[in-house]
C-alpha cells in the first residue's frame, strides 16, 4: 500500500467541508481521498484522476458501490476537460501530490527502481504502447549533448555530462535496455565517494531526470496548476504536494503569481514539512512539501 503523506496537514489546508466536490488530480490507491471522503460526507463528491489505468482499475475494484465517486484515467493536465465531461462548473478544492507511488516503485515492473532489474520504460502510463515515450528511447536515441542536458537540469546531476558520455559509449556497443545495465553505465561514470556514498544513491538524480522527460511532469504540473486556479470557486483551495526543488519551485512561483495578481491567498509562508515521527514511519516522506493557496 502507498501511505499518504502529510495526511493531516493536507486536509487541514485543503479544508474540505460536508458538501464539497473535491479533485483529486493523484488519486492513486486513494489514501488522503479516504479522508476528505471522511469530511466531505454522503452530500459531497470525489473527482479522481490517475495517469495509470492499472493502479486506477484496482481503486475501482475496491471503491465498488460507492455513489459520490468519478474516477478518471487521464493526466492532471486535463482537469479542465475532465470536469466538462461532468458538466461541473466550479470545485471547492485541488489536491495535487505528484511524483511516484510506492505501488509504482514496486510493483510495476516498468524501471522506476535502480534497485530491481527491469524493462527501461518509467512512464507512469501502465500502457506501454509504442507509441507511449520511454527511458530506453531517451538513453539510446537521443544526443549526448540532450542527455547532458537533461540529467543536469532535471537530475541537477554534476556528473551528468560524464554520465552522458558513457550512454553513448556503452549503447554503441548494444542498447541499453534495462535499469541495471543504466546504473552500471552510472556507477562508472563517477568517481568512487559518490559511487559508494551512502545517504543517496548515485543513480537517483539520473533515474529522477529519465522520468521525469518520459512523463513531462514539470509542464504537466505547470498545466495542471494552471487548469486547477481556473476551476476553483472564490473560497476554493488547492493544495499541492511535491518531492524535489524543480516541482517545489513551479508550485512557490505560481502561488506567488497568484497573490500578487490578488488571485490568491498563501495559506503558509514557508512549505509545510512531515514531522521527524512521519519520516520515521514513512521514510519516503522525507523530502516532500506541502503548499496551499485559497483563491480570491
Ligand atoms: C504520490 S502518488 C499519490 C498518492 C495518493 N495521494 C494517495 O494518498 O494514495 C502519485 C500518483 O499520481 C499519478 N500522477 C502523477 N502525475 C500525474 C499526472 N500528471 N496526471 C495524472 N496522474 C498523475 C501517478 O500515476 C501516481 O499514481
């Protein structure tokens, strides 16, 4: 099971009422929608949205029989067109908590680990068509000088032209199809204090940048961020929840964007943090940041 972060802190900035109609733009395995089900009651409604069918197809199955529910198998990025499917105007809240699940990591078998051998895929879409990108199209077709790019500015990787370098070098001799032979290709890229450092693992930056190419989760973000601000009544709030520097960025500008267009009230001067208790719990937690602006 994925164990939602900041559950309390996000429900007391998202503030749901009896009543409420909700999005919930990640709703994966459901985890803080059970608690704004919880407050929003019998009257109020849950819209929720997930890239992955596989994970949203399991929530259905679970969540049978319950009335105030539409769960939508689309991009955030789509709000917009999700809610006029449902003929609905305006929604009291947003909740975005992007990035990765834990049943992703785990179970998809599409290469989100660097620490199980799988298929080079990372899209967050459980259909891997040919037609849907995948990290093992980035690392064998693109340039050097694209991959250089990509691992330092999305990975914020300073060895990422190294890195790059090597990719080239290795998929000259065969491709590189799996997550193994990627953190092989990393792990002699760099020099041995990095290599066996022990808090964060080298290929980390690297795996962050493939995926996040593979899924465009910054200008999803940016679009759904965007999407979110249109569709929230006066009074509404949207919360959003992020786990590196490049999404808490977009999230902190956007609010403030927001404020001094007088849109929007910032509900917390700085992010709101887990506690030392939830990262002990949940370590996983630990880098995440919740912010939350009610719109004016
Ligand atoms: C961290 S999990 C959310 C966990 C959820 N809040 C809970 O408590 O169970 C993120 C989920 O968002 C989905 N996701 C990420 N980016 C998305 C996007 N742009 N559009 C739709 N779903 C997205 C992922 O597929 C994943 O299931």
């Amino acid at each position: 099971m994925h164990i939602p972060v900041l559950p309390k802190e996000t429900i007391e900035y998202l503030n749901p009422k009896p009543g409420d109609t909700i999005v919930d733009g990640t709703i994966n395995g459901g985890g803080h929608s059970e608690e704004i089900l919880n407050k929003i009651g019998d009257k109020g409604m849950i819209i929720g949205i997930d890239q992955d069918a596989g994970i949203l197809n399991k929530l259905k199955e679970r969540w049978k029989g319950r009335k105030n529910i539409f769960l939508a198998n689309d991009n955030f990025r789509n709000l917009e067109k999700v809610l006029d499917s449902l003929k609905i105007e305006e929604v009291d809240g947003v909740l975005l908590d992007i990035g990765i699940s834990s049943l992703q990591l785990e179970e998809s078998g599409r290469g989100f680990s660097f620490q199980k051998d799988e298929p080079l895929y990372m899209t967050m879409r459980s259909d891997v068509d040919p037609g849907v990108l995948t990290a093992r199209e980035i690392v064998n077709r693109w340039s050097e000088a694209e991959l250089s790019d990509l691992i330092w500015n999305c990975g914020e990787e300073r060895f990422s032209r190294k890195i790059a370098a090597n990719i080239i070098r290795r998929r000259e001799k065969k491709p590189i199809e799996t997550t193994f032979e990627l953190v092989d290709v990393i792990r002699e890229s760099v020099p041995g204090f990095y290599r066996n450092n022990r808090r964060i693992n080298c290929a980390t930056r690297t795996f962050q940048a493939l995926r996040i190419a593979v899924n465009d989760e910054l200008g999803a973000f940016k679009e759904g961020l965007e999407a979110a601000s249109k569709r929230l009544k006066k009074g509404g709030r949207l919360a959003v929840i992020t786990f590196h520097s490049l999404e808490d960025r977009i999230a902190k500008k956007f609010f403030k964007d927001l404020a001094d267009a007088g849109k929007g009230k910032i509900l917390a001067k700085k992010p709101v943090i887990p506690s030392e208790e939830e990262i002990k719990n949940n370590p996983r937690s630990r880098s995440a940041k919740l912010r939350a602006v009610e719109i004016l």
